[in-house]
C-alpha cells in the first residue's frame, strides 16, 4: 500500500505520487484525493 507523503510550499501542497513523480496540489486534501482515486482505479 501507498503511503501519502508530500510537504507544503509557498504555492500550494507538494505531493509524490506512487510512481515517484512529484504533483502540486492546491491543498493537501486534493493531493489525498487524487490518491485515493489513483488507488479505486488500480483496484
């Protein structure tokens, strides 16, 4: 299972993803989002 990790920045959330990419996000509950729906797709 993924765990979520990222930090927040001046401009928003930086999240990483599960292939090793990192994302900005608005905020950290839309970088949770986006992997909670990366993980129901997966499944």
């Amino acid at each position: 299972m993924f765990v979520p990790k990222g930090y927040n920045t001046g401009c928003g959330f930086t999240g990483f993803l599960p292939d090793g990419r990192r994302m900005v996000f608005p905020t950290q509950d839309e970088y949770l989002d986006f992997i909670a729906e990366l993980e129901n797709d997966a499944a």
